[in-house]
C-alpha cells in the first residue's frame, strides 16, 4: 500500500503537476525525491511523460493528442502504448517547447540512467527490502511488487480512459474530461478532470483543494511548510465558482 501511494506521487506530485505544469516550484531536495518516485512508477522518463501529458492538454481528444479518447475507450486507456505514434502526434510532440526540463539537471540525470534507476527502485529494492527485512520471501515479495506496479500503472491509465468517459462535467460541458470521486480516491486526487483541464495551472488539481480526496495537495502542502515547495498556483474561489455556474 505504501510503495503504490508513493508510486503515485511520482506521477501526480512530480511528473503531473511539478514538471508538466509548472503548477508549483520544488528545491533540489524535493526534485531528487520526486525523481526517485516517479522512477518508482515507472511510467517511462519524466522528460518523455511530460511532452506526452503537454501535448495532451494542447490537443486534448484530437488526432494530436497521444491517447485521443475520440478513438474509444481501449486505445485511450492502453492502445495507444500498443502503437507507434502518428505523425499528427509526432509533430505536436515537436512543436512542444520542453526547454525548461531539459535544463532541469535532476531530469537530464533521470534521462541519462533511466534503465539501472527504474530498473533499481522500481523493481529491485521493493522486492528486496521486505525479504532482507521481514523475512518475506521472493516469490512473495516479487509477486506482491508486480501488483503494485500494475495497479498504479491502471489507475494513472484510467485518467486517461476512465475520466474521459464517464463522469460529471461542472466546469465545461464541451469537453470530454469528467469528474470521478472514486478515480480521485486510487489516483490520490487526479479525478477532477473536467477541473483539470478548465484550470491546468492550478497546484491542487480540484475545486477549492477538495483535499478530502487529494492526497496529493497535502503533499505538497507539507513541502511547502518545510520550505522545499514554493510559488504554488491557484485558482481563486470566485473564479471557480463563476465559471461552475
């Protein structure tokens, strides 16, 4: 339970919201242990799931778009990982300005060892740790790490699939992402879609916070008490609550 939280921290805390966004700073401390989370998830590079995510928001549900919900349920969800990309999405990809993370030190080092860092957290020290410290054995600890991994790959999945599917629409009915409290509740506060994509710049990724389902945003927020978390973005109340109604 606790390694797919923190699998998911490496996606929504790191790779979502800190480099695709730019919704909030981190010092170096902070961006070290984002990066050995977001290996922990492995979800391919942070530096090649942010282009993905940025030009996901730009082309949102198009032919641009690299899980194009338009194109059903299954090619959103995983299909498109089953695939070459199009050369609709290849150019977008191109036309993405990712100067910032590239000159991001702690990513260009992710990007540089990507393969004995991933390989290391993601799947040796989780299956190790247990057996060298609980006497847990290795077809149990290997096993039980694999299901880790596959449920938090799923769940991040699903807000591609999931929550552009089905779900309700409080900011922008035009649009296919929705949101979905259960989806928030696995993705640690990823589920105000239809939010999300109205208001991408905001850190907590929800209306007001909505922190009873958004672990992540307490996360954050703890960052930020420390001092390792700064600049962070918000949408103000009477801004939400205008464009809701």
């Amino acid at each position: 339970m606790l390694t797919y939280q923190l699998s998911i921290l490496g996606i929504t805390a790191a790779a979502h919201r800190l480099w695709s966004h730019r919704s909030y700073k981190a010092k170096f401390p902070l961006q070290v242990i984002l990066m050995v989370l977001n290996c922990m998830s492995f979800q391919n590079s942070a530096l090649n799931w942010c282009r993905d995510h940025r030009v996901h928001h730009k082309c949102s549900d198009t032919d641009g778009d690299p899980h194009n919900a338009s194109r059903g349920f299954f090619f959103s969800h995983i299909g498109w990982l089953m695939t070459k990309k199009s050369e609709e999405v290849k150019r977008q990809g191109n036309s993405i300005d990712m100067s910032d993370l590239y000159n991001n030190p702690v990513l260009r080092f992710q990007k540089k060892y990507a393969v004995p860092l991933i390989g290391t957290i993601c799947f040796i020290l989780p299956t190790f740790i247990p057996m060298y410290f609980w006497g847990e054995t290795l077809n149990n600890a290997w096993h039980m790490n694999i299901l880790r991994y596959v449920l938090a790959l799923h769940a991040t999945l699903c807000v591609n699939s999931v929550a552009h599917k089905w779900g309700y629409k409080p900011y922008d009915k035009n649009i296919l992402p929705s949101q979905d409290i259960l989806l928030s509740t696995a993705m640690l506060g990823e589920g105000f879609h239809n939010y999300h994509h109205v208001f991408p710049w905001d850190y907590q990724a929800a209306e007001l916070g909505n922190k009873k389902f958004n672990h992540t945003t307490y996360f954050i927020d703890f960052f930020a008490w420390v001092g390792w978390a700064y600049d962070l973005k918000s949408s103000s109340e009477e801004v939400v609550r205008n464009r809701a109604e």
